[in-house]
C-alpha cells in the first residue's frame, strides 16, 4: 500500500478497477496523493513516483486505470 499522510478536504477524486486486481487511486487537485494496488498491477513503481514527484495528471485523469494506456511510458 502506498499512502500520503495529508488531510484531505471534499474535493477528491477516487479512481478504481473491479477485475482481479484492485487498484485504488486517490487524486486532489489533479495529483496522486495515495493508492491501494493488490495483485500483479504492474503499476506499483509508476503510482508511487506520481506520488513522490507531485505529477499533474490533468491530461490523463480520466483515462488513469484504463488498461490500454501505459502510465509508465506516459511518465516516464
């Protein structure tokens, strides 16, 4: 589990996968600040630099968790 100590305030924004693996991502003002990945997610390195480094996500917030974008070669 990956997490960010902060408080947060009602503007959150939750993003999630319902299939064999979890994800859950917590997005506020358009950064990752916290994530639960269970299973073979593969996104365990890209999550947490998104968090560490404070990287906008506005350009691809909707599409977060869609299995056909690669996060990794996104950001990297």
């Amino acid at each position: 589990m990956i997490s960010n100590t902060m408080r947060f305030n009602q503007k959150h924004y939750i993003v999630m996968t319902l299939d064999v693996e979890y994800v859950k991502v917590l997005v506020q003002d358009n950064k990752v600040h916290g994530a639960v990945l269970i299973g073979e997610t593969d996104l365990e390195e890209v999550i947490e630099n998104l968090i560490l480094n404070g990287t906008d996500i506005a350009s691809v917030k909707e599409d977060l968790l869609n299995p056909n974008l690669d996060l990794e070669d996104y950001y990297d």
